[in-house]
C-alpha cells in the first residue's frame, strides 16, 4: 500500500501528528527495509475496567497493526503507583503493586477485544526501572529542568493556585518518557492532554542519541453527559463490559450534539458513513433514529450483528412500549430480609454499596415499578418482585 494511503487510514479522527513528515519517513523506511515500526500506547491500569473512551487511541494501534507494525503497550506499574497528574487539581491515591497487577490482567482482557494479539507486545515498566540504580535514576532526572516541569498546565496551576502536589508526580512525565527509551518507540499514541508527557518522550530518546518517536494525539470522548470527558468517576462512561443492553441504552442516551462525535470516536465509522449523518442530520432526520444506527454500530464493535439487534429490540420493548423486558437476569435468594443497597450489590446490579445509596438517594431504583427513596429500606423478598436501577439494569427475585 503506497504511503498516502497508509497516512489516510492512520490520520481518520487523529487531531495532530507531531511531526508528520517524521512519520511520513518513518513509513518510507519501514516499506522499504520490511522492518515494522514500533507503536506505543503506555496505560496505566488505576482500576480492572475500561470505558470505550480509553479504545480511541487502541483503534489507531489496530491500524497501525494492520498495515504491518507491532503494538507496544507498556503496562505503567510505577507510574500507576503515582497516578496521572494529568489535568488533575489533587493527588492520587496511593495504589499497591498487587492491585496494579489484577487490574493489569483484567485491562489487557479488554484490549484484546480491539487488539491483534499476535502484533501486540506487552512490556511491563518494572523491567527497565526495578534493576535500575539510585545514581542512574538521578542521572535520568538530570536530563530535564525544573523549568520544563513546571511548563506542564498542571503542576503550574496546581503550583499558582496553592494546590498540593508530591514530588513523585513531577518524576511522572519523565518515567513515561523513559519508556519510550526502553521499548524503543518509533510512534507513542495518547490523549491530546497527553502531548507534554509524549513531547517528553521525544527529548529523552534524543538524550540518548535515539531516533524521536513522533506524537500521534487523538481529542478525548465526551462523556454520555455531553459535559466532562468519560471517566468512571463521573459516572458517564461505557464500560467495555457493559453487556450490550446497556451499551446500547447509553449511546441511546447521548445529547443529539455528539452524534457527529460518537460516529467517529466511539463506532470509528468510515469516512463516507459520517459524511451520510452529517447529511441526515443537515436534513431534519429524527436524531433519534441516526442514534439507533449509532448504537448499533458500537454494539457490533464489541460483540456482533445478533448482539446488536438483541440490543435494539430490548430498548425497544422497555422504552418504546414501557415495559419490562421479557427476558431479564434472574438472582437466587432466601426469603430473608435484606437491606436494599446490599441486594443491589449481590445482584450485580450496582458496583457497590456506595453507588447503590447513590441510586437510591436519585431515585433511580424501584421494586415492581415503586420507586424506593429510603437508603435504609430493608425488603421481605418475594418470588418473581423485578428491581429496577436506573433505565438499564433489571433483576428478577427468584427464592431458593
């Protein structure tokens, strides 16, 4: 494939490549001496679940793959010890090195739902800095300024605004940057909140007389609120194992202003396919149906064509017609009675006892369509009773 084309699929939905031409030679000389490039992603795994907001940049990784080249994903299991400070006004909470390692394990089971396994190379950042010595560290550090540091948007704020910032989270950008050092990274991929940690790469492997990996940014998905960008905490996201019903149900839920934005970011929708939504909705066609294709296509992303039409016809039923669905997941009890906000919890149906007060105190939840409001509220289980949280999630009590 002649290199124009490549940049074509490469540079759908990028928002800068820094530089280009860098990247342009970089093709030229990958083609020309059948030597595939090196495409980093650094994640680090501060919780198990992915949102579909982290696969913009690992959609551009499987393209890269396709057009021949290795993906480097670089597990951070120190700097997720840190936390990305990244557009953050506090610190982080410390995390252990077992926790980054579960949530590791269960992050790469989600990657691999975009991800050529057999293209993807999986380093950990404890192979470069675990054997490396006090006096290598501090020579590390010696290759940037305080001054370059605190040209970071964030630790200046943080600084200007009195805010408090540990030490360990100004050495942030120059561990990522000595990733790309370790793995030897042709392309690091990130977020465009990302560019001075990746800029940062370019001038470490400079240090160390190495070709500069050229930056790749892609904008960050607005969450299904339309305001902040998706994140877990926030509550608008769409988890990767979000079953398709709710994947579905959360497209459905999206302001009509970021259809445009989900067909490319969140569906990678081709070219001419956005080219028709931003047509139809130029022409008055009901956003609400261009949602459904929307929804459908995500949907099929994750799991397949069955998958998505399933997924159509429960939204259908529950808010086309107001009812439940017919079929639902069923939970085992005894008759006993239980808290409320702990059955939500040992049904699957909230996360944890803390979201489940959270829906609660919404009024998001109901027993056979009666909203309870009472966080307190302890039931007397009943055969066949149908909790409800939220639009989404549905439960039907079967007693043992």
């Amino acid at each position: 494939m002649d290199i124009q084309k490549q940049m074509e699929i490469i540079k759908q939905g990028v928002e800068e490549i820094i530089p280009e031409e860098e990247l342009i030679e970089k093709l030229k000389y990958s083609q020309k001496n059948n030597i595939p490039l090196r495409i980093k992603y650094g994640i680090d795994p501060t919780a198990a679940d992915v949102h579909i907001g982290h696969m913009v940049p690992v959609r551009i990784m499987r393209r890269f793959q396709d057009l021949g080249h290795i993906g480097v994903i670089v597990i951070g299991d120190y700097t997720a010890q840190i936390g990305d400070p990244t557009g953050k006004n506090e610190s982080r909470p410390h995390l252990s090195a077992d926790d980054v390692k579960r949530n590791a394990e269960k992050y790469m089971e989600q990657m691999y739902y975009v991800l050529d396994k057999d293209r993807t190379e999986v380093r950990y950042q404890s192979e470069w800095f675990g054997p490396m010595q006090l006096s290598e560290f501090i020579s590390l550090l010696g290759k940037f300024t305080m001054a370059q540091i605190m040209a970071h948007d964030t630790f200046r704020r943080r600084y200007e605004e009195s805010l408090p910032f540990g030490l360990h989270e100004l050495m942030y950008p120059i561990l990522q940057a000595y990733d790309s050092v370790a793995i030897k990274a042709d392309v690091e991929l990130g977020a465009t909140e990302q560019k001075f940690n990746i800029l940062a790469g370019r001038d470490m492997q400079r240090y160390f007389n190495m070709p500069e990996q050229v930056a790749v940014l892609m904008p960050i998905l607005i969450g299904t609120d339309g305001v902040e960008k998706m994140s877990k905490s926030l509550g608008n996201y769409i988890a990767i194992f979000d079953s398709p019903e709710d994947k579905y149900g959360k497209i459905m839920s999206i302001p009509d202003e970021l259809i445009e934005n989900y067909f490319l970011y969140a569906a990678f929708a081709l070219p001419d396919e956005i080219a028709a939504v931003k047509n139809e909705l130029k022409k008055g066609v009901n956003p609400k149906l261009i949602k459904q294709k929307l929804a459908r296509l995500v949907v099929e992303l994750y799991h397949d064509k069955a998958a998505a039409e399933k997924a159509e016809n429960h939204f259908n039923t529950v808010f086309g017609q107001k009812e439940n669905p017919d079929e639902m997941p069923e939970y085992q009890l005894k008759s006993d009675k239980i808290w409320l906000v702990q059955l939500l919890n040992d049904a699957g149906l909230v996360q944890s006892n803390g979201e489940g007060r959270r829906m609660i105190k919404q009024g998001a939840v109901s027993l056979n369509g009666e909203r309870i409001s009472d966080m307190d509220f302890e039931l007397v289980p009943e055969n066949g009773m149908v909790i409800k949280v939220g639009k989404r999630r549905f439960c039907k009590l079967v007693l043992k």
